[in-house]
C-alpha cells in the first residue's frame, strides 16, 4: 500500500501544473485559488485532477482495492502531494525532527517506532 501511495503520488505530484506559483495564484485571485481558498493551491489542484482520471473506468486500478484500503490509499496520496507545498517545508520539517527527538531515534537507527502500529492509516500532518 505505501508503495502504490508513493509512486502514484510521485507520478502525479505536478499533473496539470500550469506554471505559475502558488503565490501568483493567490495574488491574481485565480480560479484555481478560489477553487482552494488560497491553500496548497497547485497540489490540491493536483490531486484533484489525478482523481478525476483515476475515477475513470479505463484508468482505475484502484478498482480492486478494498473501501478501506482506497481511502488509505487516497489519504497517504494526498498528504504526500500536499507535502510538496514548499510553503509548508518549514513547519513539516520541524514537526518530523519533534518527532524524531520524541522517540529519540538516533542517527543510522531503525525508525519502525516513528509508525504507530495500532493506528497505520495516521497521516504526518504540520497542523
């Protein structure tokens, strides 16, 4: 699951960029930024158009995948994408290094105790 979560997310982490920075977005009150309330504007548009087509029978390999595993799926996709906000780097970084220095992982040390086990689906969020 995280594998087809990562590839899928990496495959389509900037479909339909239209070249234009998310600050320009917010600041010329495009549609795109008014679609997305001036947050993440690119990579929300991004994971909302690789849905649209991922949702279309001829392209939908998710279609084998249990309710459960699509919306894990779906989850990790796009909290992977969002991620690429380079706005929220800074915050995202700070809140992994917290976490890290929480479980006290050393450098070169296994971090399987940075996943909770009795929650998978929990997604690593800077809010």
């Amino acid at each position: 699951m995280d594998l087809v979560s990562v590839v899928s997310a990496a495959v389509c982490h900037d479909f339909g960029h239209d070249g234009f920075t998310n600050a320009y977005h917010v600041n010329s009150i495009s549609d795109r930024a008014i679609t997305y309330s001036d947050q993440s504007v690119q990579e929300n548009y991004h994971v909302s158009e690789s849905f649209k087509i991922l949702n279309q029978d001829q392209y939908n390999y998710l279609s084998t995948l249990s309710r459960n595993e699509y919306k894990t799926l779906r989850k990790r996709f796009i909290g992977i994408i969002l991620a690429t906000d380079m706005a929220r780097h800074v915050a995202d970084l700070a809140r992994f290094k917290s976490i890290v220095e929480k479980n006290e992982i050393k450098q070169g040390e296994n971090a399987k105790n940075l996943i909770d086990k009795s929650n998978p689906t929990k997604e690593f969020d800077s809010k």
